[in-house]
C-alpha cells in the first residue's frame, strides 16, 4: 500500500501553475523597442524554459554590449517584468493548477514550488497560491539553476523527503532534465519534442492525473462506491433508483448552503437542490422548511438539437462511461462522461460550494471535441426548484445582464427575498451567437460555440445566492459577488476554498493508518458533519439532514447536541459555541412551547428552526397501509431534548473550561430546563419517588412511556447541573445571580425545589439477576421477538414500525438503545457488567431503524474492548449514506438527506470510542483500543484551551501538547498518568492485548 | 285508543281451563255402577254444562228416589269427584288455558273465573293457576245458577268494574246465556250449534285470539317492528341480514340462562344461542367467554322429506305468512308462520326461558295440517353449537333414553361439566314409529307422525341446563328436571313462569299512558335489563350484552353499576345487593389486577367474569384496514370503573339506608378501591395538585388523556365515600375497623392520605366564558369537526373511529359524553346554566358510537326541562336493539347482542328523567317533566325499606306509600315538601308547563 504521505509533488512555477510568458513577452518587448533590437512573439518563443540571463543573449544574438549594460538591461527588464506582473492576479493561474496541487494535498503528499524564478514568491502572492504549499524553492535558493538538479534537491530537504519520494511537475525541457538529475520522478507538460524524456507526460497541467504516477489506494465498499486514497468517494454505477441517494452523498456544502451532488444537466426530477440556511418558509401550511433555490449551475450541451445528458433514467455501470466523484477534502464533486455517441468525446466537470465565500457555488467544466465542432451550451438558473412542500417563491423577478443573470423571489409565507446570480465564462471556444430566454420560472443563456484548436472547452460558472437574512441588498450582493468571483477565476476561488478546508481539517482530521477504507468511511462522515453546521453564525441550527434537502426541516434536533457536537467541541470549540449560542437565542421559543403544553420554562423544541418554536408537526408520518397520517409524539413527549442541552453545555465546559459561556449564556439555558423539569416531573405518593410520565425516549418506536431510563438519568445531571451552577453563583457570582433572578426570576425556592426532586427522583436499578436495565416501565413485559421476525409482519416496506400501530410497537424491538445510548453520555453510570450485559440484551431487539443506533452501539462495543464487533458496528453505522440502502420514503415522508448526526456519530466512536478518549474534570482519560488493522489512529483535541494531539498505535501511544498551549495536559493512558508540557511529546508504551483483555 | 286497564276477562273454568268432564264421568260412573244405573260416556256427553242436581236428574231417568236419598247420591258423586281431583294436577289444564289468561293480563286487562263450580278454588289450586287471577266468582258466591248474570255480575263486581267492560269465555250454551244476560261481551269455546249465540267463538281455547274481541293499539316504529299494547314486538319482516339482530332483540332469558329469539328449526349459522350464565372458558386462548350450550329446543318438520321451515335466508315481509313476536310481559317468543306449500296450513309456536325454574326452556309448537296427514317430526339436541370463539366442548357424550335425549360435556379449557336434557310430548298426533340418530354432536329423534283428527298436533318440549357450578350432577339434575317439567305440562311451566314474573314487574314496570309505543319501548328495555341480571345469584355480574349471546365475554363492565343497576337499586335492591356483592366476592380479582399494573388495592377488571381478574385482552379491536389487532388500554388506563363501584355503593346506600351492607362488604371495596386511587394518583409540584394521568374516559375514543373530568369527580366521590366511611367506623364501629385494620390492613396513616390527596385532588373548572367544561385536559386544542364530517373520512363503515388511528381520535367528536355522563351521575355538581352550556356544546360533537350516549342526554335533557329533545332523545337511545340497525361486526369483532346498559338507561330516562327522581339523604326529590302526549307516567320506587308509588300527570302528582312500608316517606315535589305516612296518598297539583318553563 503506498503511503502518500511519504510523497511530495513539486511544482515548477510558469508555464505549469501559471504562465508568465506573456508578462516576460512584455517586458522583452519593451526592453527590445528601447534597446530598438528585433523581437517579436516568434521570437519570444524561443525563450521558454530559459533563465532570463539565456534570454537576453539570444535577444542581444550578435550585439554586443559591456557588462554593465549587460546588466542594467538585465536590471530594466526584470523591472518591467515586475511592472507587469502587478497587474497579475488570481484569474493568471493555469486551469487545472488548484485543482492538481490541492489533488496531491487530498492524497497526503506533501507540495512544494521549485521555480527557477526569484520572483516566485511574488507570483504565489499575486497568484493567492502562497498558502496552499508546504515549501518554496526559487531562484534564490540555489545557486545552480535547471537543469541543474539543486533546486528541487533544495526543496526537498526543505519537505524532509528523500528525492525519490518526490515527484516533479515541469513544463520545460531543462526542468525536467533538473528533475531526472535529482533522481525525481519527472512528469512533464507539453509536446513530447520537448518533454518528453520525462516518466510521465500530460498535454496541459489540467490533464495531469496523479493517479497515472501514483496508483490510488483503492477499495470498493460492499456493492458501493469505491473508496480511496483515505479522502474519494467514487460512484461508476449509475442507478436511476439511487439518484437521491447518491445525489445526497456526494453533497457539497459549507454551513451556509448545501447543493447536491447532482448533475449540471439534471433538474427537479433527479432531486437538484441548492438549499440555503436561514430561509424557513411554510408554503402550504404543512411545515416549515427551508428553501431549495433555483439552481445557477443549470448548464446542457446540445449537438444538432441532440443534448447531451446522462441520462437520470438509466442504468450505467461502467467507470469508462460515468463516473462521479467526491472529494472529501475539498468538497468537491466530479463527474466524467464519455457519451457513447455524438460529438463530444468526453465532459469533464466539478463544482463545489466554496468554504471561503460561503455564498458562492463554482463549476468548471470541460469540454473534449474535435476542433470546429459546433456545439450549443445553455446555461443559466433553473427556478423550477425541487421542493418537498409547495412552492416557496413569490414574485420571482428575472433580471438579465450581459455578463450575467440573476433571479429575484420572495418566499411564499414570509417574504424573505433571495437573489440568486449567474455568470459564466468560456474559454477554448468560440460563441458565434447566444440568446437569453426566459421560460416557467427558467432564466437560460443558450449559446452557439465553436470547439477551439485545443479541442477543449472550458466553462467556467459561477452561482451565488444571498437571502434577506444575510444582507439587506441580496440581488446586489448576489450580482457582485458572481461577477467578482468570475473575474477571480475558477483557480483563485477554488485555491481559497482550499486552504479553508485546510484549517478545517487541521483540527477536525481522524488519521488511520493501516485501513484506508476506514479512513475514507470516516472522514466521509467528519466532511458531512462539518458542511451540516452553521460555522459562520450563531443564530443557526445543525440541521437532522444537514443542508442536503429540506428533509427534517432544516431544523435541529437531539442530534445536535448528542451527535454533532460533541466533534466540534473536542475539536472547534468555537464552533460548537456558536451553535450553543443558537440555543440560547431560541430559548424564547422552547419558553412558548412549554408555555403551551402548560409547562413552565423551557421546553426545547423536538425541531428547532431560527426561532426556536416547535416546527414538529403533530401529524409526521403517513401510514402507509391506509393513507392515512399518523399522530406522533415526537414534539411533546420526547422532552429528553431538554436535559440534553444541558448535557451538553455540561460537556463543553467541562471540555473547554469557558465557564463565562456558562455564566453568560448558559446559566438562563440550565435554569430555564431545570424549570421546566420540575413543572414536568409528577410525584408518585404511592412510592414516594419523582417520575416522568408519558416519554418518548431515543427508542421512537415506544411512545408514551414512563421513566425512560435514558430521560431519566439526563434529567438527573440537568437538574444537578442547575442546582451546582445556582449554588456557584451564590457563593461566587451574586451579582450574575441576581441578574437572572431578575431577568428569569428565578429564585431560591426553586433551587430547593430542584433540590428536592433530584433527591427523590426516581432511580432504575438494573435487574437483580440479569443486570439489564429496564428501557422504561414495563418493557419486559412486551413481546420478546427480534426485528427479523418482525419484518415478516410487515405488509408494506414502508411501514413506520412504531406508533401507533407499528410492527415493532407492542415488543421488545427497539428502533436504537436508550440504555447503550446512556452509557454514551454518561459512561461513569455503570460498571462494565452491567453496561455488556445490557448491550448485548438490547444489542439484538435493536432494529437500527435510526441511524444513530449502530454507531453508539460501535462506541461503547469499542469501549468494552470489543473492537471486532465495534469495528463492524462503525463500518455499517457510518456507511449509511455510504451505501445508500436505505430508503428515503419510508412511511411516505420523505427522509432522504444526509444521516448527519451518525456523521457527527462517526467521530465519536473514533476518538472516543476506538481512541477511548473521555475529558474529565481536571485530566482526560485516552485508552485507545485499535482494530488490529490499524497502524495508528492520531486525532487532535482542544482541551481547555490546549491543541493536543495523539498517536495511538498498537504499541505505543505518543501525545504531543501544541507549543501555542497554555498550559500543561494531564492524560491517563490506560490509567496511567502522564503530564505533558506545550511544546512536548510523551510517548507511552501500551499493550493494546492486554488492554483489550481486562 | 283502548285502555285495556279498564276491561276484564271471566273465564268460565271447566271445559275453559281444564276439562273436569273425565273427572265428573268417573265419579258418575261410580255412582251410577253402585247405584245400579245405567251409565256410559255417550251419557255422560249429556251432562256438559249442566248442574250436579240436574246432572243426577237427567242419571236417575225415570227412577224416583226420595230427598234423602238424592242427597246422600249427591253428595257422595261430589265426594268421588273430589277424590278423583286429588289426581289432577297442572298438567290437566287445556292447551292454551294459561297462554290466553296473561294474554289478557299483559294486555293490562283484569282476569276472573266465574264459575258454577264450588270446587273451583280447588281445582284452580290442584291446577296451579289461583296466583293468577284477580278474582274468583264460583259457586259459592250466588245464589243463582248460569244461565243466570248473577255470577258474572258479582266477579265484575268484585273487580269494580262495569258489566260492559267484562268478556266471559264460555263453552257452555247456559253460561254463554249468562254472559249475555249479564250485558257482557260473549266468547264461545266450542261448536256453532252449542255457543253460537255468543258475540264471538273459536273452537278450542287455544284459538281464543283476544286481538279480535279487542282490537290493539298498535304502531309501527319506524321501518321497523310493530309495538302492540305496550307489551308486544312484532317482527314481521325477514331479513337474513338481520337474523343476528332479531335473535337478540327477541331473547327470552332468565339471569341464569338467556335464549336467543331464532325459530326451533335453525342452526348456529343463524346465529341459535342459548348463552348459560357461570361457564366462563377459553377455548382458543383468545378471552374467556359464556358458553352457548347445545340446542335442546331445537325441532322440525318434514314432509316427504321436505323441511318445513322459515328459509333463514329468504326476505319475507308479510305478516299473514311469517310474524315472529317478542312478548315482553313474559318473555315469550312467538312465530306464526304459514307455509306457501306442502301440507302444514300454519306453523305456531312459543317458547319461554322459565323464570320460576331458571334451568328450564319450554316451548310448545302447534302444527295445522289435514287429519291423517304424514310428518316426519325431528326434535332433540343440537350440539352444533355457535360459538364465538373456538369450541368450548370436549368429551361431549350422548345420552339416550326412551322418554328423554341429554348430552354431557365439559368445557375445553376448565373442565366444567354442562348437561342439557331434552323431553318432547306430542298430542293430536300418533306417532308411527321413531328412531335416534346421533351424528356430529347432533342427538336427534326422529319420528312419523300422523295428524289426528282435529287436525293439529301440539309438541311440547323442554329442555334443561345445568353446570357443575349449579349442581355437583348436571346430567342427572338436567334430565330430572326435565321429566318433571314435561309431566307437570306446559301451561303449568307457564303458569308458574307467569307468576314469577307478575312479581317482577309489580316492582320495575313503569307504566306510560297516552303514548302506547314508548311504553313498549321502554318495558322492551326494562325486559332486557331485567333477564341479563344474574337476580338468583350474588357471585355473577351483569354482562354488557346480558345472557344474548357470548359477545362482550358475558361480563361486567362498569355499565353494570352505572347503567343496568340504578332501576335495581330503586326497585328491588335485595337484587342490586346480590349484584354488588359479586363486586365484593371478586375483590381479589381486581386486587390482582392492581398489583400486576403496579397498584395497590383494588383496580376493577374492565371486564369481569367469575374470578374479577381482568377478561379484557391487550388487543381487542382489529384495524378493518390493515388487519391488524389494536391495542386499546380498556383494561389499564380505565380506571374509572372502580371508582364507579364505590359511588354506586353510596348511590345503593343512599337508597337503600343499607348501611349493612356498607360495613360487611361495601367496606372493603370502599377501602380497596380508596387505597388504588391513592396509589394511581400523580403529584405536581407545578400546581400542588393530585391529577390522573393516562386515563381512558367513559368516551373510549379519547385514550391516554389526563384528569378526565368524569374520572376525576367519581375519583373524588369515592375517595370522599372511604374517608367518611373510615371515619364513621373510627367512631361507631372500632371492632369493625380493627377487623378491616387486620385483614387488608387498613390504616390511620392511608386515612391520612386518602384525606390529603382528597383535599387537593385536581379541579376542573367550568371555562369562565363559555362555561364549558373540558373533558380532559387539551381536549379543546383537538380538531372542532362533526361526526358527519368524519364520516367522510371513512374508507371502511366498520371502521373503528378511536385510538390509536380512527378518525375521532385527534379531532373533538366524542363517543359518549363524559361531561354529561357526569350530570347524571353528579347531578348536584353543577348549575342549570352550566349544564345546558355543556350539553349543547357535547350533543353537537357526540357520534353516539356507544348506546350509553343517548340515554345519557336524553335524561339530562328532561331534567333540563328540554322536554321534546328528551323525548326524541330517549326513543331514540331506546331503540338500538329494536331498530337493529347496527352492525354487530364493526372492527371484525362480533359485539351484537342487547346493550343491556341502554335498556337499564331507559329506566334512569324514564323514572330519573321524565319523573325527575332523586333520592336524597333524607328525602326524595320527584320533579317530573313530563312529555305533552302522556297521560301519566307511573312508577315504583323502593326508599329505605318504604314502597313509594308515584302517578305523575299533567296536571298533579299522586304519591302513595305502600301501607307495609316502616315509615312516612318524605317527597319533595318541585320544591314542595310532602310527607306520607304508610298507607297514604297524597296528590299534589302541578303546573308541569310552569315548571318546565323555569
């Protein structure tokens, strides 16, 4: 298996990521009219490859001048050049430059520039590329220029690589001379006269494919997509009954918006969908959800009349003739076809919502013909959007400008305006003619181009979108922001977007080594957690379903804070603030909820939109059998949302030890759900013991029980949270206290109050002689079965299982497992025996009807040393949207979209599960439990303020505290104590056998 | 309109009754052979009608004796007579004898015997027969012999009634005479030549139709029966569609045994049921259920092979071909039915479920044919039994005897043993030969019959029940009883059966004048109320559907206390006792009950059979549209059945001042069920107050709802009843306690409890605007439709329209009105205008899915002086069973069969209702309210050991007390306060108009 991190690619500057030719034509012009020496483009083209004092001699040819006018022209023309350059900019890189360095960055090899060019540095500046390399080699690094071999030599010192793990990317003659005599792997651009002594050649920089030199590390996942090189997902059998689905997984997406990984051919029908944040609309009274919005990436070629399309409607499975791609790192979807007939040999396109500009979608796609083919490209924005519910838009204002086009709606039941703007760019061809038309909502561009020499057409698209809720002026902004973002160049956006991807990842990557599917399934999951959550606001949720559709609302559930969060608090704590101070800003909302279900407090909402009024409909699912809707209690008896926030702002602080998130935003959150718990809770003379009536736990398919244990024991810590944090504020911040006993009125007889039902809240002990705790009151009593008996009950496949009349409702069958899930969030409950006994009890009434099940079964199956059973548990839990097996219409509601919290899931049974990690008051416990297969596991942690990273491998585990810490970490590793310093490393000696054993 | 109250009828008694001629020729004939005159039959037929004297005169011919002599002969023929009679016994009185005396007397006519005879009060003793008349005219009575009045005259005197107003029946020419000479209306028995002067004749006494001489007052309800005479349902349209529902309505029961209203020659497919009281079994592990027993009444005819019978599956709608009669007055079945073919000219027959011996059926057929014409009579045992659930029977053994069939078997899950005997005596017919057949659970005797000479052949045929729970030996009990039955003859069984019921509705009737059809209507439900009750028990319950067939399980539900009991309590409480202590015997059941849910003390099975432990299953319904059972929580979350129990105790005592009863048995309940209530109810810090939660209210369309304002105000009555009670035992009764305090455990501490959760036990207040009162909690945040809106929604009529998924469920349309039901059952709650407020607001969004509903309005309504809608509601609430116009599949479950609660609810209508009856602490309030076409409304009220009877008209009321009675009762009528002393009678006059108008 190679390991592309023992690789680098090294890049020579011009002519391979940029070309300065044209500025050095230039500046050799100007020099050769006031030198008044013959010159001219021809001339010019001798000079490629050549350093600059090569070129005034053959410039000079038979004139000769002294040393100092020798080099005061060398002087002049080097200031000209640099003059010229000024004028350089991001729209000067190469197609494809970005697009290959950030492909060697996504395969883990290092990348480095190695430019004979002093001006290197400069170029990268103007270029906007400086960020995206490890190293730069240039000009002034060595003093022996190409073909001389001291230059890339120099830069892989500077990369600690040994030369024959670096690969070099030239376009000259002598840099690839250069490279060979490094003993580099030299992969040349260009005609074979002048590179062609090189290992691997390639046309232009666009065509190379890294794949050629380096084979990928490649595995297909069951009948899936084949996963490779740790960071693609690639999908070469197109089914038309997959289209939501794969169009789900291949998502791209940056908090703000999520586009699907769709076709730029395709429209509503195979599920199309741009849906923004922020924009909730109830278009027919059913829901609220968010829009999906006309779609400014549309773009078809036509060949007499002829498109060409995949077709959505048909069958392919052939990776020669189709195959779609994501790239995990950077966000980006691929797609290559080879039509079996027509004109055009092949379509090349990607477009990825940009992690810099999150208002921005880009697309690039190329076009491979023969030149002088004469082709129709129509492009523009499709406003017959894919919606669940109704329409959303209103007074839907086209807008057409020569350079660009833009849409203009409102939506239907608030009057949110959003702009969406479209410009394109094209080069390779010629357009002989084009026409604007508008038709039903579809605002199109058609052109007429002519295949240029190269036989390639470049489309470059550019869509961006702003609502009413992002700036005041959204058409403006829109129209700007495309229109600057064309003249930026596809390069320059996606260069950006790259390095945001970068820092992301910086903190947010899980390596594992030994296991590159693993490693794929898992970072899969890390980018669909990461593109699900609002990084750039605090006023927004994490939506069940991410921004992949507009299933569950756009809204946030229990997910956010059980699934999603705990990544980003471990991670971005930032992050996973901001998304806190969404619960903060909705508390207005779970009080009016509470206020009308004749609570008091704060009763969080089962889905929480921007307002944070309940958005959960009483009537969810259709039963299918009889049309007819079902009555679910998902919005007023699954209260476990509450507690759960205070769960978590628990978690973090203890995490992150930002107690002023606590005293400041926190506090009004705990106090207001202790508040609530307390109107909830019921008295039970009978025993003397608070309970809970009328529940619906985690497990939906048992609705209207009592003392769910998981409930239960949330609403435990919820109210100690409430009670030790009153009694902090007594002792220590009266005046805060006072604030909110002003403010919330809340008061010292609540505190009692509070007091006296923790104290007697009822408790569920496990059974005496099976250890297994009791879901809820009377769960033994109902029909032990399995969930394979129970799929012969069913008479429809898409029967919900649960309430009222489910399959599964009156047995032991469970959707996911309460019990397993409180050993998730509170692992110190429960001793080993009980937690294994009780997760292999639930372990086989669990139908896994939730996504969230399998994954939080792999966590604690990890944590018991179970790594067998947990590795098979994360595969399967964390390869649902994967796999897409499963249906996105179940019970008639559409549920299709991303699983984003078993994404946040994924995460958890990494590092807290496999890597066993558990942040404790004042140190974190790290007892990594590896799969065999696994060389390493390393993730990193910020923990209070501190960046640390671990390498778990099967015999040691080293933990590195980041110099910029501002403090020591205290890690028992396997229960034995290390402190480690910023700055340092500590590595420990482990028996992972052993360990596994106890 | 003929007022039959104000006619008689005297019946002659020899050649009438009985035949005394056999009885006179032996004691002549014995005389005559000592005598040494000559003597003969053919002589004797000279003696008919005329007097001993001249019965000798006409002996002694032409012998002169002297006066001594004459005398001695006279009074030795008198004395050989009576010893003769000394053999006659109940079997000698004619056929047809008794049917027509209390076919008069149901007619509400008033029945004599004038006879010549001064043995008559002998023979009618020696008959069995005195009990039934009201006065007896003989010989001793007048001077003067027929053909002189002076007899009629005197027994029309002794009845107070005119001359005119009397029918003498007759068979002889002189006592015709006498008749007429007494200026009463004639009737002959006999031939034209001896008794064709009468105004109306007929050959035997058993074509004596009394609809002829006095035309009935009749009326068709509806598209449905005909109701006759206040007494008589006339079915005389066949539907096969109806078969089930005609069978019920026209039952025949006893409280011991009830037998479905099918004709002799049908089988199980026409749903033939004979549903015995005490064999509880489950015989397909489904639910326990009655027992429907072997067919011992089942008969038919044949000729040549032909069967003579009513096609169960042919519509008939004629009344001359085919009527079928229920007679309310004494629970007789009656079908006349005229064969379009084959030699049977008329087909008549009867049967009865005997109220005096209540193991016993008899039924007696009449068959019209020409004499000497062959038929082939096939009675016996038909084992075929329908059965709801699974067959109950195994080792079903045969036996065979010369005079009698039976079959022994013993129920398939229990064991218990069951007899039937049958017993068949023919007349009129000789019967040639006859063999036994026995095939698959068929015991049959077939026999060759020729019709004799007066061309019809009367069957009489018994049959008897018995279990091991009767008797220790069923078989021999069965076929002893009835042999004895068949010998003592059918107009004895008749007769005494008669009797029995004389006695019952001497308490229960409550009569109607003006308005003849809702007088049939309602003593059709006082019938029903009265036979489904186990009256000769005190270990069995009321079943929902009485003894009419094996639906509802044969078994209690808290309709027994609230609806069938009430009339008990208030007419015959020696019987509401015995039902209530059935609720005592089954205290364990219900304990059991409570202890399995997690309760303490006593929660009363939803449905309750032998033992009280819950009969009710998890699944009861099955959804039509999936198939699927439904889980209804009839049985755990309807809770108010125990409360129920108590307040009907309190009701019970109220009336009764049995305050025995309370200390021996009611205590216990009281205390059992006190100690459940404390142990169900829930504590809310939020509000400080005591609620129930997850209740299934009387409205069974609403599950899971919390304090249910008729539970919770039935909760508080019975937690009130135990506090007091317990109280009153601290100090009047210590031993008692101290014995309770021993043996449940009873405590100062649970009193202290009782008191605590009494005292803040959850109100539900009125709504401040609209007075409406919630009838749980959130009830008013439902859907506001109408049952015909939901109507609409059906996709199946048998639909089941609550939990979990009917179309009631989330909307406001109600089943039943708790909050009405509470009206009646806390009529003192609440005022007038809250009332009418809630009953205006509930009537529009009842759906009336339960036959409780109507009654329940229709009550509340003539308490509320809403007269009309009272009336309309009542008839309608009344005719359930008599319409027969519901589906007695709905659901796939089979709930036909009577709905015993309503007919208990048309006396609470009635008596509670139009008589505006409330039996207070120390008075009793009557305010009647009465419709504008009654007359009078009558009826018997039983306060504190006093027989009260009240005559409520237009214009006054007449209360009498019962000069038994051991005290004044006090009456307070419309606000005026009369006290009457035993053996008064006081009228009070009233303006019913004025007092409706208040």
């Amino acid at each position: 298996m190679t390991d592309h991190r023992q690789h680098a690619v090294i890049f020579d500057l011009d002519g391979v990521l940029t070309d300065t030719a044209e500025f050095h034509y230039l500046a050799w012009q100007q020099l050769a009219d006031a030198e008044g020496l013959p010159f001219d483009r021809e001339a010019n083209e001798q000079l490629r490859g050549v350093s600059r004092r090569d070129s005034l001699l053959l410039l000079l040819g038979d004139r000769e001048v002294d040393q100092d006018h020798f080099d005061d022209m060398m002087e002049r023309k080097n200031e000209l050049y640099l003059t010229s350059l000024e004028r350089m900019g991001p729209q000067d890189a190469l197609p494809g430059a970005v697009a290959l360095v950030i492909d060697a960055k996504r395969r883990g090899m290092k990348v480095a520039i190695g430019s004979s060019s002093k001006n290197a540095p400069f170029v990268l500046d103007r270029l906007g590329l400086t960020g995206l390399f490890d190293a730069i080699a240039d000009g002034n690094s060595v003093q022996d220029a190409k073909p001389a071999p001291d230059l890339f030599l120099a830069a892989a010192q500077m990369l600690d690589l040994a030369p024959d793990a670096c690969i070099v990317i030239e376009d000259a003659e002598s840099g690839v001379d250069a490279a060979l005599a490094a003993g580099m792997t030299a992969v040349g651009i260009g005609p074979k006269a002048r590179v062609g002594h090189a290992h691997h050649r390639f046309l232009t920089t666009a065509d190379v494919d890294l794949a050629r030199i380096l084979p990928c590390d490649e595995a297909r996942l069951e009948q899936g997509p084949v996963l490779s090189d740790g960071w693609v997902v690639v999908d070469d059998h197109h089914d038309p009954g997959q289209i939501v689905n794969v169009a789900t997984s291949h998502l791209t997406g940056n908090g703000y918006l999520g586009y699907r990984g769709t076709l730029p051919e395709w429209g509503r029908d195979a599920t199309v969908g741009c849906t923004v944040s922020d924009t909730w609309d109830n278009a027919d009274g059913k829901w609220s959800e968010l829009c999906n919005v006309p779609n400014g990436l549309f773009a078809t070629w036509e060949h007499l009349g002829q498109p060409i399309a995949v077709p959505a409607h048909e069958v392919t499975s052939d990776r020669d003739l189709l195959e779609r791609r994501l790239d995990i790192r950077y966000g980006r979807q691929h797609r290559r076809y080879a039509p079996s007939q027509g004109p055009i040999r092949q379509l090349v396109d990607e477009r990825f919502a940009s992690m810099d500009e999150r208002h921005l979608l880009a697309q690039r796609q190329r076009v491979f013909a023969a030149p002088g083919d004469r082709l129709t490209f129509t492009s523009g924005i499709d406003g017959q959007v894919w919606s669940l519910n109704g329409d959303h838009f209103a007074f839907v204002e086209p807008q057409i400008h020569d350079d660009a086009l833009a849409m203009r709606m409102n939506t239907t039941e608030r009057g949110l305006p959003i702009a969406v703007a479209q410009v394109v760019r094209i080069r390779g061809g010629q357009v002989h003619a084009e026409r604007v038309i508008e038709d039903e909502r579809q605002l199109l561009r058609v052109m007429d181009v002519e295949v240029g020499d190269d036989g390639v057409v470049i489309v470059d698209q550019v869509m961006t979108v702003y609502s009413g809720n992002d700036v005041e002026y959204p058409l403006r902004e829109s129209l700007a922001v495309a229109r600057a973002a064309i003249d930026d160049g596809y390069e320059s956006l996606l260069a950006r977007h790259a390095l945001a991807w970068d820092a992301l990842w910086e903190r947010v990557d899980v390596q594992i080594t030994g296991d590159q599917l693993a490693q794929t399934v898992l970072r899969y999951n890390l980018y669909h957690n990461i593109i699900a959550t609002p990084m750039h606001a605090d006023h927004l949720p994490i939506g069940a379903r991410g921004l992949s559709c507009q299933a569950y609302q756009g809204a946030a559930f229990w997910d956010q804070e059980v699934f999603n969060l705990p990544m980003w608090v471990h991670t971005v704590p930032e992050i996973a603030r901001n998304v806190m101070i969404y619960r903060y800003r909705t508390l207005d909302g779970a009080r009016r909820k509470a206020e009308r279900l004749g609570y008091a407090g704060a009763f969080y909402a089962w889905i929480s939109g921007d307002t944070g009024d309940e958005l959960c409909p009483d009537f969810f699912f259709v039963d299918v059998l009889t049309g007819r809707p079902i009555r679910n209690h998902f919005n007023d008896w699954q209260i476990h949302i509450s507690p759960d926030i205070v769960c978590t702002i628990d978690g973090y602080v203890r995490v992150t030890g930002d107690h002023d998130f606590v005293a400041g935003h926190g506090a009004e959150i705990v106090f207001e759900v202790a508040r609530f718990l307390a109107s909830f809770v019921y008295y039970r003379p009978a025993d003397g013991l608070y309970h809970l009536i009328r529940l619906l736990g985690p497990d939906e398919y048992h609705e209207n029980v009592d003392d769910n244990v998981f409930t239960v024991e949330q609403t435990r810590v919820a109210l100690a949270e409430a009670i030790t944090l009153y009694g902090d504020l007594q002792g220590n911040d009266e005046n805060r206290l006072n604030e909110l006993r002003e403010t919330i009125g809340v008061s010292d007889e609540e505190y009692e109050a509070w007091k006296e039902i923790h104290g007697s809240l009822v408790t569920i002990e496990p059974h005496p002689e099976t250890n297994i705790i009791e879901q809820f009151v009377g769960y033994f009593d109902h029909e032990d079965t399995t969930p394979d008996a129970l799929k012969t009950r069913l008479q429809d496949p898409n029967e919900y299982w649960g309430w009222p009349n489910g399959v599964a409702h009156h047995t032991q069958v469970i959707k996911q497992p309460d019990v397993v899930q409180l050993f998730v969030n509170q692992p110190e409950l429960f001793g080993r025996d009980i937690i294994e006994a009780n997760f292999d009890y639930y372990l086989q009434r669990t139908q896994h009807g939730s996504s969230l099940s399998r994954p939080m079964y792999g966590l604690v199956a990890a944590r018991l040393g179970r790594v067998r059973e947990a590795y098979d548990l994360f595969i399967k839990g964390s390869t649902v949207d994967l796999l897409a097996d499963h249906n996105p219409m179940p019970g008639g509601t559409f549920i299709g979209g991303i699983h984003t919290a078993a994404c946040g899931a994924a995460w958890q049974v990494a590092v807290l599960g496999f890597g066993g990690v558990h942040v404790r008051d004042d140190h974190v416990e790290v007892d990594p439990r590896l799969p065999e297969q696994w060389e390493e596991l390393a993730f990193g942690l910020s923990i209070r303020g501190c960046w640390l990273r671990v390498h778990a491998r099967q015999d040691e585990i080293e933990l590195a505290v980041d110099a910029s810490s501002p403090g020591p970490v205290t890690v028992l590793v396997h229960g034995r104590s290390t402190t480690i310093e910023p700055g340092d490393t500590a590595t420990t000696p482990v028996d992972l056998a052993t360990e596994l054993a106890r």
